[in-house]
C-alpha cells in the first residue's frame, strides 16, 4: 500500500492515470482520503473516503477525448480542493498567547489550558520600629521570597452553549481551589444588543466590586487596596448560582452563594449571602472611557455564627504584605446577626490616562449588642509611559497590552505603566476602636508582552491611628513580582 501526504503528489499521480499515453495496456486506480490524518490511500479502509476512480486506455486520443480529459482533471482537483477545505474544518489544536487550545471539527467542543506564576518578593527596612501596642514588644515584618501564586487553569465548551472553568493553586506547597463552576450562555443574544452573558453554578467570585472581580493577572498593584480589609472575607469566592446580563455601554450581575470551600464542617447549618453589581459606561470607545459602578450585598452567618471559613463572627485584618505576618489591623467581630454591604466606583481613561477609585461602607447587626459601621476606600491614577490605553470589557479592566512587544531583535520595548493609589480604612465605631489606617503606594509595571509582566511597589502608611502595632509610619514596604499568565 502507497500512502501520499502531499496534494501536489496526488495530483501527480492523478494525472499520470488520466494522461495521454496511448502505448500502454489499461490503467486503473481509485483514491482514498482519511478524513482524521488527511493522508492520502490507493486502498479502501477504516476512515477512509473515496475521491475518485482514474482509468488509462490505449484508445488512440482525439480531440473529444483531450477534452475530456481536460474536463477529468478539473472535476479532479475540484474534488481535492473540496476535501482540503474539509480537513481544514477538523479537529484544531494550536498554541498561543491564550493557552493549549483545542477544538472540535464542528466548534462544538473546545478546551484551552492555561495557568499562572507569580514569584514575588518582599522587604519592609522600617520594621525595626514598629512594636505590639499591648506588649511593647517589637513586632518583625517578615521579608523574603515566595511563590505567591501558581495556578493551573482548565477551561471548555460542551455543545457550543454549556462551559466550564476549573481553577487549582498551588501556592503556599498546598492545593486551594479557586474557580471551579458550570455555565450556560444559550441566551446571550436575546435581543439586538443584550442578552444573557452566563449563569454560572460553582465556586465563583461573588458581584461586588471592581477591585475584587479584577483578576489578579490584571491589578495595577502587587496587594489590593485597604478596602481589602472589608471586602476580603465577605465578598471573595464562594459557591453558589450567578448571572451576568450586558448590553451596549451596561452590565448588570446579581448571585446567591452559600460559603466557600473551606468553611468548617462543625460550622451547623451553612450561612448564605447575596450579591449585586451594576456598571454603566456612557462613553466606551478604544482610548476613552466613562465608568460608573454600584453593589450591594447582604450576609447571614452560618449557624455557629461563622462567615465564610472563620472559626466565629467575621474577621476584619490587614497584612502589609502577603509573606509579612506583620498585622497592624486584627479585629474579630462576634454575635453577628447579619452584614450589609454597599460599594461605589468610578473611573476615567483618556489616552494612555486612567483615574478611579471605589469607596464601600458595612454595617453588622449584631444579636442584642451594639452595631458597627464601617467604611473603606482607595483612588488611583495611571499613566502609560508608552502610550497604551487600558483595556475595558464588561463592567471589569484588563492589564495594557503592549503596542510593540519586548525584543531586542526588533527593537520593541513593551509597555511601561506608572501607577499610584491612596487607600484608607476606619474600623472605629461607638465603643469599638479597631484602628485607623492610610496608605500609599507608588508601582512602575512593565509589560513586556502580552503575557509577561514585572513589578516594582513601595508603599508606606501615612495615618495610623489605634492600631495593634505602634509606629506603622515609620515602616516602608519594597515589593516586586516577575509574572506570566497564559
């Protein structure tokens, strides 16, 4: 059996078998195609896909016989031609910036692998004069080295309309799940400019604030604000059902959720919350934007009065860093009854500048006991040193993508970003004195392309008021992170 790979092969020998010799004996000879290795056959088999039989007599050749000749070689490579196009529709894997990708013939199945690294380091040189307020005792900022994230990603497409996303860390030599849901998109073109993004059941990021659906691939800093201090153990992921709708210059998100992965067993009956999230963006175009954003939420604790994975009550803290196990903010509230949440954004980009900033407030009812209400905030402002504009989708901001990519064949330098944010949060109320804080934090970003990036942050505290470590503005903070996301 003769196996040909090459379509300038088979045509060769097609036209051998219809040729105008008239010399020899008879000549017969029938073409197979597989549809799955695309090699070409003289012999039927399993896969295999009759394009057409060639026959060579030794009938003296006319003119009406050149012709239809002439007309078997055209219906010839019409066929092969036909069957190119048709192999080229099958089963595609390719690799590129978005990861191993891989698709079925018909588009209904697709998979794509990805992940991330994120390796960063830490030095506090101020730590040397910040002690424990109760102890007097001096309170160390850990410095060094860590694998602040590592990530496997595994995303698809079943029958077109359902999906899935299954994200693992492993980060901190331990394995955590992060997102891990099924989707339905079936409906995200019900009218001319809306639909249904997705509804999505599984451990998911819940509909609150920019700040916190921004993936960590794409957040101007190394840490997340001080509203963090709010936001980090009530709104982060947890499991539950969520839905997205958009439309042209809008998006609206609301879900229910439960706990997250790791709340305790020994927790009784699991508490529930509710989240939603509306953006609107009266000018949305490639280098200019308006956005404006507004959330709620609302959340009971578990029967033992636990939110998410605390042991009891909400925790509310602070680390500078996240290898610093230096926590200038450290309050647990207790006998909650349930939390309310309301958040508001806005941001500005024209050119290569952008300006934002959020601000959220929380209020605990407490079971015969006194409330609390607290409030947090940050503003922020860059500028793109190379002339990119952030890029905008759906309510949420990616990282910049370099005009020109790092190379130093062709001359390209990336894109280089300076950053800087002040952040505050008050967790003083009636007779709770949790302590006040504010910070500032100045980052210069380097893009080298699309999925390579560097950065540098210092950060310094400018107001520290009651809280558990004494002289935090004395302390200043070096961090710096070598990225790839994929």
């Amino acid at each position: 059996m003769k196996v040909i790979k090459e379509k300038k092969l088979l045509l060769a020998v097609a036209f051998m078998a219809i040729g105008t010799s008239v010399s020899t004996n008879v000549l017969s000879m029938d073409l197979y195609v597989n549809t799955k290795t695309k090699q070409i056959y003289t012999e039927s088999g399993p896969d295999r896909e009759l394009i057409g039989s060639f026959e060579q007599d030794t009938t003296p050749v006319d003119r009406n016989a050149r012709l239809k000749i002439k007309a078997e070689k055209a219906q010839f490579i019409g066929k092969v031609e036909g069957m190119e196009e048709k192999l080229q529709k099958s089963a595609v894997v390719k690799a590129d910036e978005n990861g191993l990708q891989l698709e079925s013939a018909n588009g209904d199945f697709k998979f794509k692998l990805g992940g991330r690294i994120h390796a960063d380091h830490s030095y506090s040189p101020g730590d040397k004069y910040t002690t424990t307020h109760s102890t007097g005792v001096r309170s160390h900022a850990n410095d060094g080295n860590e694998l602040r994230r590592a990530r496997l990603e595994l995303t698809g497409t079943v029958y077109k309309d359902w999906n899935f996303k299954s994200v693992l860390d492993f980060a901190d030599n331990a394995v955590s799940v992060k997102d891990m849901y099924i989707g339905y998109s079936g409906l995200n073109k019900i009218g001319e400019n809306w639909g249904i993004d997705h509804i999505r059941i599984g451990n998911q990021k819940q509909a609150f604030s920019h700040e916190m659906l921004q993936s960590s691939n794409d957040i101007l800093f190394l840490e997340r604000s001080l509203m963090n201090v709010l936001n980090g153990k009530m709104i982060d992921r947890a499991i539950g059902i969520n839905v997205l709708t958009s439309g042209k210059g809008w998006t609206a998100q609301a879900g229910l959720y439960g706990g997250s992965p790791t709340t305790s067993t020994t927790s009784k009956d699991e508490g529930y919350g509710t989240s939603a999230r509306v953006t609107f963006s009266p000018i949305e175009e490639k280098t200019r934007l308006i956005h404006f954003g507004l959330s709620g939420n609302y959340r009971k604790p578990s029967g033992s009065g636990a939110i998410n994975d605390t042991a009891t009550g909400v925790k509310l803290e602070h680390e500078t860093t996240h290898m610093t196990d230096l926590f200038p903010i450290d309050k647990t509230i207790t006998s909650v009854e349930s939390i309310a949440m309301l958040g508001v954004e806005a941001n500005a980009v024209h050119g290569p500048m952008s300006v934002g900033g959020e601000y959220t407030s929380m209020w605990i009812s407490r079971h015969n006991n006194t409330p609390y209400h607290f409030n947090a905030w940050y503003g922020e402002a860059t500028l793109s040193l190379t002339g990119e504009s952030r890029s905008y989708k759906k309510g949420v901001f990616a990282r910049l993508e370099p005009a020109q990519n790092f190379s130093l064949a062709n001359g390209g330098l990336g894109a280089w970003e300076l950053a800087t944010r002040v952040g505050g949060v008050s967790l003083n109320n009636n007779s709770l004195a949790g302590g006040e804080m504010k910070t500032v934090t100045v980052g210069l970003n380097w893009y080298a392309n699309k999925n390579v990036r560097f950065m540098v942050n210092y950060d310094k505290a400018i107001s520290a008021n009651g809280l558990l470590i004494d002289n935090m503005k004395k302390l200043n903070t070096v961090m710096a992170r070598a990225q790839i996301a994929f």
